[in-house]
C-alpha cells in the first residue's frame, strides 16, 4: 500500500505544475498527520510506503521530521512497518536535510526537467527568476546521499525541442533514475507529436550507445514499454489499482483513492472516501476500483492495449472526467511511443548486447547489480 499525506498545498516555484493556487495555502497540521498515521496503523501496518507531497512538501521540514518520529513510535507499539518517499523542486534541499533522510531511510526524489533551457521554461521562482543554477547545484547534495536517487523530469510542448539533450544532460550529471510524464493537460499540436517522435528516435540512439557502453541507467518510458513486449503474457502496464494500493490524505484529513483527486485540498468531494475521523467507505472505494477498470471499445480492440498507458485511472480523469476514457492526446503519444522502444529492442537483442540482456530477461539482476555496486 502507498499512503500519500498531502502536507500542503503551497509552493516556492510558480511553474503551474502543482496545484498552488495563488493566495491560498492549505497546510496539514501535526493533528491532522499523526491522525492519518493512527489511521494507517490500524489498516495497513505492513510494508506501507508513506509518501510526503505538496505544493512543496519541504516547505513543512518540521512535520515531516514529527510525522517520522510518530511512526518509529508506531511502529514499536503495533508491530508495524513503514517506508518513506518525497519529491521535492530541490530549492529548500540541503545536506542538513538528506543527513537525516538516510538517518530514517527516506527517499529523495528531485523535479527537474532536463538541461538549463528545459527547466528554466516553467519552474521559475515567484519573483519570475529562473531556478536552474539553484536546483543544479542541489543534485550533487542529493547523490552525494542518495545515488540511486530519481529525476523526474516533465516534458511540455515548449521544451519538447530539449528533450533528448535533456535526458542526456541528467544522465551525464549523475543521475541513474529519470522518470519522465509528457504533460497532457496543455494543448499539443500535430507538429508537437512529430517532434515527439524525433526526440523518442534520438532517445532510442543514446539509449543503444549506454547499452552497449554497459551504463547503468533507467529510463521510463522506455523500460517500462520493453519490458511489456518482452514479458507479454503476464506484464500489467501502468496499472494503478486506483483506490486499493493507493490511499491520498488531503490536508484536513479527508481521503481519496489517489493524489490527484485531492486538488487543491478543499475542492473534488465527489471522489472523497473517508476521512481519518470516520472510515473509508468501502462500498465507494470498491466501485471506484471497479470503474477504473472498465475499458471503452476503441481501447479493447487495440492491439497496443495491454501496454498502453490507459491504465491510470488519474490521468483519466484529469483529462476526460472519466476514469476509463483515455484522452485522444495520450492515445496518439503511446502509438509514437511503442514503435520506437520495440525497433530499440530489437537492435540490441539481434546485437546480443550484454546489459540489455541481462536489464529484461535475467531476473536477479537487480539484486547482481546493487551487489556489484556495493563492491
């Protein structure tokens, strides 16, 4: 189970990626987190990942820090276990704060969109000023710390023309995770997806030149649309389990089946399923799920269904109002998208090129490569 604790709703960046409307900030009080921690114990004490959001989540350093503490206490007194993950703009990041994210086994992931030109696009700072050289210098506080740690990097219509350049970028700065989302909720032209797909063949050419230089790296999009061809049979692209594995506490301790419901943190009731004062109401939770899982015809007949990003239920819903009505926009994204990882897949495989042979068919590879890192 994934727990996500939206702390608030406030922001040190005006990019519009979040929801931060202006003048309006809603915090979760320390009641309000340790209540929804009380909560989780009772319901989902085993192996559940606690997750911290905003706006910015460390802009709310402090309860982060209590939120941990109760659950070390929580953990003694009910035999329970839990993780924890953030993201953060990097702005507020400091090696203050990732000695303590290892103390207590954090996760610290960084929003950044790629080489100078990308990220300076959106994710300015209220004052309109660019953010780049704040947040550059910040991820070698971050890997210093925590290696492994991920990019995640949004890609929009306006920094499209950046994308490889950028992935590239991140790569050679010492990221080994990149984890990319197109933003669907802007208009994109037909001159957009052909660009697209320009940057997609470039990504594929550096993707082959690491692979068979033996670079260790994930890319998502990528990695996850191999991985469906090659283990077809029993792979679940995408899908989110919306309202079963994932549980959202907005910031008055209302909650919902995912993140993305909780909006602003005042608005969206109609997708509310509980609170930490009462229960989630199961009846509600079980037909969201249900509904969530419904596929329209056009999606059942396609022969890139079972690999196709219609599986997040979120994303749905943010651009049709439905949870199973995927956006024509995500449709013709995942049909460039598709081809060009699978001609990748095939070079590399008639190559017999090492990593990606042991990357997607050897199953303990994860665990061989931390060991080789270790050493």
């Amino acid at each position: 189970m994934h727990i996500t604790l939206h702390l608030t709703t406030g922001c040190n960046m005006s990019c519009g990626y979040c929801y931060s409307p202006p003048n309006q900030r809603n915090d979760m009080s320390q009641e309000t987190a340790f209540r929804s921690i009380d909560f989780i114990t009772e319901n989902y004490p085993i192996n559940t990942g606690i997750i911290f959001f905003g706006g910015e989540p460390l802009l709310k350093k402090k309860l982060i820090k209590e939120t941990i503490t109760y659950c070390k206490t929580k953990e003694k007194s009910h035999n329970a276990y839990f993780h924890y993950k953030i993201t953060t703009n990097g702005i507020l990041l400091d090696a203050d704060f990732m000695e303590y994210a290892n103390k207590v086994n954090l996760q610290v992931a960084m929003s950044i969109d790629g080489n100078e030109k990308a990220h300076n696009t959106f994710r300015k700072s209220k004052e309109g000023k660019s953010t780049f050289e704040i947040v550059n210098e910040k991820i070698d506080i971050l890997l210093h710390y925590q290696p492994y740690a991920k990019a995640l990097m949004t890609v929009s219509p306006e920094t499209l023309i950046h994308f490889s350049d950028s992935v590239d970028y991140l790569l050679n700065r010492g990221f080994k995770y990149i984890i990319v989302s197109l933003n669907y909720a802007v208009n994109w032209a037909d001159d957009h997806i052909k660009e697209l797909k320009k940057q997609y063949e470039k990504i594929a050419t550096l993707y082959e030149k690491w692979i068979l230089n033996e670079k260790k790296f994930y890319f998502s999009p990528f990695e996850m649309k191999l991985a469906s061809h090659i283990r077809s049979e029993n792979f679940e692209c995408n899908q989110c389990h919306l309202a079963i594995k994932q549980l959202a506490f907005a910031h008055d301790g209302s909650i919902y089946p995912c993140v993305q419901f909780v909006k602003d943190g005042i608005s969206n009731k109609t997708y509310c399923i509980g609170s930490v004062e009462t229960e989630i109401d199961v009846s509600k939770q079980t037909r969201l799920n249900i509904d969530s899982k419904k596929q329209t015809e056009l999606c059942s007949t396609c022969d890139y269904n079972p690999r196709c990003n219609n599986k997040c239920s979120c994303l749905n819903w943010q651009l049709t109002g439905t949870l199973n009505q995927i956006s024509p926009i995500v449709c013709e994204t995942e049909r460039v998208l598709i081809p060009v990882v699978d001609a990748l897949g095939e070079r590399l495989y008639k190559k017999g090129a090492a990593m990606f042979i042991q990357k997607h068919y050897n199953a303990v590879y994860p665990i061989i490569s931390m060991i080789e890192d270790m050493n």
